[in-house]
C-alpha cells in the first residue's frame, strides 16, 4: 500500500485529528509562554521562542506517543529520534524561519510564531507516523 492511501485509511485519519489537537494546544501553551517572555520579561524573540519550545518539548513528545499514536514502541529510541527532530525543527523554525519572516520579511515577532508552526506541523506529523511512532 502506498504512502497516499495510507493516509486516506480511518486510522491515519483519527491520528491526524489526534496530533492536530495536541499541536494545536501544545502550540497554545508555547505561545502563551512566548508571549510572557518576549513581552512582560523582555527577552529577544529567539531566545524567547527557543525556551518556550523547549518547555513545550516534553508535553508533545508524551501526548503524541500516548494518545495520538497510541504508540507502545521503545520508549529510548522513540524519544531519541523526537530528541533529533526536535533540535532540527529547533534550528530550522526558530533560526532561519522565524528570523527571516520578522527580520528579513518585517512580520511581527507575535505573528511570525504562527507562520512557523504551520511550516512544522505538515512534516513532524509524517515523521512521527512513519518513523517516529511507527506500528
């Protein structure tokens, strides 16, 4: 079966509905946070983006492999690969995307979050299903 079909099955469909979720509220809590540290304690955005992200690192990584993969893989290697993941999404959204849409492109350090959050979602869900979470 190939990668497209799968995606279509019901399964993959309420895993995607799952990780949405998380993402969404994982991303509520990074941005709160961000928010506080960028706003009301004034540190630069990256370096309060990078914090946040890492807070927000542990509630995704168990969220995602208890409830919306159900995953019951080995936890070490599984969390050595989101470990992976992590500081590559870490270095790509934190360093180069949300430094050119706010510097280079002039987006807002309050909106450039959502940008960012949009280009990860899409490949970390693959990722997980496929490598990370994988049956």
């Amino acid at each position: 079966m190939n990668k497209l079909s799968s995606l279509l099955k019901s399964e993959t469909a309420s895993q995607l509905i799952k990780y949405l979720i998380t993402g969404f509220t994982a991303f509520g809590i990074e941005y709160g946070l961000y928010v506080i540290l960028y706003k009301w304690v004034g540190l630069y955005y990256i370096v309060a983006s990078m914090i946040v992200y890492a807070l927000v690192f542990w509630f995704s990584f168990f969220v995602n492999r208890i409830w919306s993969f159900k995953s019951t893989g080995n936890l070490k290697k599984q969390l050595m690969q989101y470990g992976l993941l992590f500081f590559f999404n870490l270095i790509v959204s934190n360093l180069f995307l949300m430094k050119f849409l706010t510097d280079v492109i002039g987006i807002s350090a309050l909106i450039s979050p959502f940008l960012k959050a949009g280009f990860i979602v899409c490949w970390n869900f693959l990722i997980y299903k496929y490598i990370i979470y994988k049956k």
